[in-house]
C-alpha cells in the first residue's frame, strides 16, 4: 500500500468507527473492488424512508455513473440532491470459527457517500453508457447498436464522486478464543466466489454469429 | 403462484413503481430468495444521510434478525426508530441484447422496508444467534461453542419484520426491439452464479477432526 495515492483525507462519515483496522482509503484498492464488481446496492431516501436498490454501474476515474428509467425515483431523488450512499460488496468466503461468536465473512467492500449529479453532455452521457455496458463485458459497448435518440431521452445517466469512499475487508483465517482451540469444532474457510456457465445464444440468434472473445472464458477478476 | 399467501397487501412504498410485472409479494418467492443469500444490504439514516452496509442475517418465520456490536451505529439506529430498507440481492446472470439499451442482469430481489426492533427475550435472542450461524451453514448452530454471557453483553440483535417485503426478479433471454435482429451482434445470457471452494481447515486444526458433513458439497441451492 505503500505507492497508494489516497482518494482523499477520511470524512468523518467515510472514517470507519467499527473494526477500523479493516479500513482501507487508498485508490488502488477502492477501484479493484468497484472494477470486480457488477451491481452496487444504491441507499437514497425516497419520502422521509430510505431505499436501497440494487444497480448496474460503471466507474470513470474517481466517478461513478448510474442510469435509469427518467421516471426511477431512487436515482431521481439522488438526482435532485438526495445524500447517497453506494455500497459494492464481494463475499470470498465463509469463516467457522470454534464458537459461534468469531464466526464470520472474508469480504472486500466499498462504501461511498454523496450527492449525485445528473449529466447532460452527449459526450459524457456517451462514455458512461459505453462504460456501463463494458462494465458488464469489456469489449461489449464497441459490439452492440449504440442508444438512439428515443433511448436517450428515456435515460437518465447520474454521476456520483467517488471523494468520500472507502474500502473495508477481511481475508484468512478465524480469530480464536485460546480456551477455545481444544474444542472438537472443525474450523476454517469455505472459499466462495463468483462462477460463470457458458454463453447462451438466445433463440433468434444467427448460426453464423460465434460467441465474441469477451465472453469465452470470461472472469471478472483477470486483466 | 396460485397457491402462494401474500405476506401482507402491499403497502405504497412496498409497490413496485418501475416495471410493476416483475413484482411479487407471496411468501414462498421472499422466502426462497432471503433463504439462499448470505448478505443483505441494510440501509439506515445516521445523522442525515443513508448509509448502506453489509450484514449476515438469518430468517424466522416472517420476521429477519440481524446482530453485531453494541456499538454499531447502523443498528443501533434502526432499534432506535429510524426506518430501515434491506435488499437481498442475487445475480443470476448478465443479458446481452444486440442493442446498448436492452441489455440487463438476471437477478432476484427482495426489499424489505421497516423499523427494527432490539430483542432482549434471552431465548428469543438465542434462537436468533443459532439461525444465524445455520444460515450460514445448516447444522453449524449445534457444533460450536455457544455464546458465552459476556460474548451475549457484548451483542445486539435487532428483528424486523417481513410485513413490507417484496420480492423482484427478472429471467430469460433479452428482450429485443425487432428492428435489430438482423443485426452481425451476439445476444444472449451469461449464466452465473456462487460457487463454493474446498473447505480449508485452519492452521491449528487438530488432524482428528473431519470436515462435517455440512460443509461437503456445500450449496446454498438445495434443501
């Protein structure tokens, strides 16, 4: 970590108040964990209630951009200034202690906090809809027919800084009580990750159109 | 779903807004999708703005437990009144359409509004601990240590009810607007899913002790 450029000072809300051991602000970090991920779990309050619903993403440097129906309330509420609060979660593993206290979950999170901003640039409108659909297959955006005009005015595309983010994790073993370790209790992890089957062509597909390279193979740890 | 019980008519906020097909209220489907996951999304508002984090559960009937510190903020703040949302969110594959804008995820949720509650009954809070390890692990809650009275001191439980739960999901092919079929573009679905590793026991495991049964070919699928 010690090349790593921080995002910027901890706000105190961004500064983590439990296990802060596990609190990580460095870029490199957040962005790996962002970058991996597919869907972010966006909490804005709708009507005095928050929400939290789950989204498609992209990241573009120290952005993050969220789009939706013009009608979604979630994002239009963050739109109009509502506080957001974005969360990334993977989960590597399941962690069986001795005792049921110290079981736990080996995770990389992110959590960023902020106002969103709607865009309206074409341009900038363009490369986060380009970069959402690269997020989900990366190549994808260059192999599709781009939105049309009728799509665009349906789409709301907002950004949101990633200026008050940070990243917690845990990875390894359980933490033991010592009085516990002779206990006759299995202990240890169960790996988990995120697999993919094989690409299914859907029933009006072209014999003559292959799989594209992006998909063979594909992983969204590697590269 | 003829046969299925809605856990309550909808309240306004628990009405899907956005893409109102794709909604379900029975208890088998918020049931089935809050059974398979691991980890929900809790959003609370501490001090003005949402914040959305991670947290293990287990389910009782209509009712979700969640636990942690003492001290934990998120909470904390929902035992002391403020509205809670936690969205269960499972990815079950990526839709590529031959067009940017139609293509989607897979996915089913469940989103549950509600305020939370501090359980306090000790049997209550033991029953909620043990489903929370067996969420885990089914089998895992009667092969630990049990909770120790300081351990118990030292650990929140917070129920909240499932009255304002519903689920969404969506499946299948992409959807596609019939001018771009005969577009050279691959479109179909990405399958995915959790998989899980082998279990790995930790570094001072006595050598006597086997993986139990529980954690051979474990999946969160079955049963």
């Amino acid at each position: 970590m010690s090349k790593s450029i921080p995002i910027s000072p901890p706000s105190p809300r961004a500064t983590l108040k439990r296990a802060p051991d596990r609190g990580h602000y460095d870029r490199e970090t957040v962005y790996a964990i962002l970058d991996e991920g597919l869907v972010a779990h966006l909490g804005v309050v709708v009507d005095g209630a928050p929400r939290v619903i789950p989204f498609v993403y992209a990241r573009i440097d120290d952005d993050l951009y969220l789009h939706g129906s013009t009608g979604n309330r979630v994002l239009r509420a963050l739109r109009d200034g509502a506080p957001g609060c974005l969360t990334v979660t993977h989960i590597d593993g399941l962690v069986l202690a001795r005792s049921a206290f110290h079981h736990s979950v080996n995770y990389r999170s992110v959590v960023a906090h902020g106002a969103g901003v709607e865009v309206t640039d074409p341009e900038e409108r363009k490369r986060a809809l380009d970069a959402t659909v690269d997020q989900v297959a990366n190549g994808r955006a260059k192999d599709v027919r781009p939105p049309n005009d009728e799509e665009l005015r349906r789409t709301m595309v907002v950004r949101m800084s990633l200026a008050e983010a940070s990243a917690k994790m845990r990875s390894g073993e359980p933490i033991e009580d010592p009085d516990d370790l002779g206990l006759p209790h299995w202990a240890g992890v169960l790996p988990m990750r995120q697999a993919f089957g094989e690409p299914t062509g859907d029933s009006l597909l072209q014999h003559d159109i292959d799989v594209p390279g992006y998909l063979v193979d594909y992983s969204r740890t590697e590269g």
